[in-house]
C-alpha cells in the first residue's frame, strides 16, 4: 500500500459519526456521567433502569435537567443515558444538565455560543462549608448568655 492509499484509508474511517458523546457534569458532591446516542427517539435513561420521570419526581428538576435539549431544539434528535452518583436531587440534577451540555457541544460544536450565553456550560462551583469547631455549624454559633 502506498502512503497515499493509507492516508485515504484513513481520512474516510474520521469522517463516520461516533456511536457516542460522552459529557461529564457536576454539581455539589453529584457527578453525573451522561451519553448521548444519535438515533432520533428522545429517550431519557437515568441509572440503567429509570425513565428521567420516574427519577427527577420534582417537575423544577426535570424542566432543569431538559434545558439544553430544549434550548438547543435537540429533544428527539438524541437518546441520553445518564449515570449520576452523589449528593442530593438538586445536585444531580444541576450535574446531568451541565453533562447533558458538555455532550452536545462534543456533538455539535456550532452549539457552544448558544449553550454558554444561557449559562449551561458554567460549572456550579458552590459547595457547603465545613462545621468548625467550637461552633453549631459552619458559622452558626451557640446563644452566648452574659450571666
């Protein structure tokens, strides 16, 4: 084979769409793990098993989790499976959102300005502050008495 032919060779296997995109989100102490499948049907998978209904009961987390496919029209052009470990509903959420995000950029590039001027690609970086010592909480502290 010629070096011309393995380059051919080569340009041709780049140019087929991977079966994945992978994106990684994270909120609080959730990390959310999220793949998107290009196939049409809009599935949403969380944890092997559930529907995104089923998981997210709150509706405030579901309108969160679905703000990047909805923003960006791509609701049915993907198939999402999500594994999210971590922390409390809120914060997987907020994880599955960013990773939902990440993917779609890794998808379709042309989506960035758009995902990153409604805020969706910003980590959320606020995490609860430790207890100290001598005190209630982080900085509550007991009801001092002067007598």
């Amino acid at each position: 084979m010629t070096d011309a032919a393995v380059a051919e060779e080569q340009t041709q296997e780049d140019t087929t769409p991977p079966l994945w995109y992978f994106g990684l989100g994270r909120r609080k102490t959730a990390v959310a793990r999220v793949r998107l499948k290009p196939s049409g049907s809009g599935e949403i998978q969380v944890n092997k098993k559930r529907n995104l209904d089923e998981f997210f009961a709150r509706q405030q987390d579901r309108i969160h989790v679905l703000g990047p496919l909805h923003l960006t029209g791509a609701r049915k052009k993907y198939d999402v499976f999500v594994t999210v470990r971590g922390g409390g509903v809120t914060g997987q959420a907020g994880a599955v959102r960013l990773g939902i995000a990440r993917a779609l950029i890794r998808a379709e590039p042309e989506l960035y300005q758009q995902l990153k001027d409604e805020g969706m690609l910003t980590r959320d970086s606020r995490e609860v502050e430790r207890k100290k010592p001598g005190k209630k909480g982080a900085r509550a502290s007991f009801q001092f008495s002067k007598r």
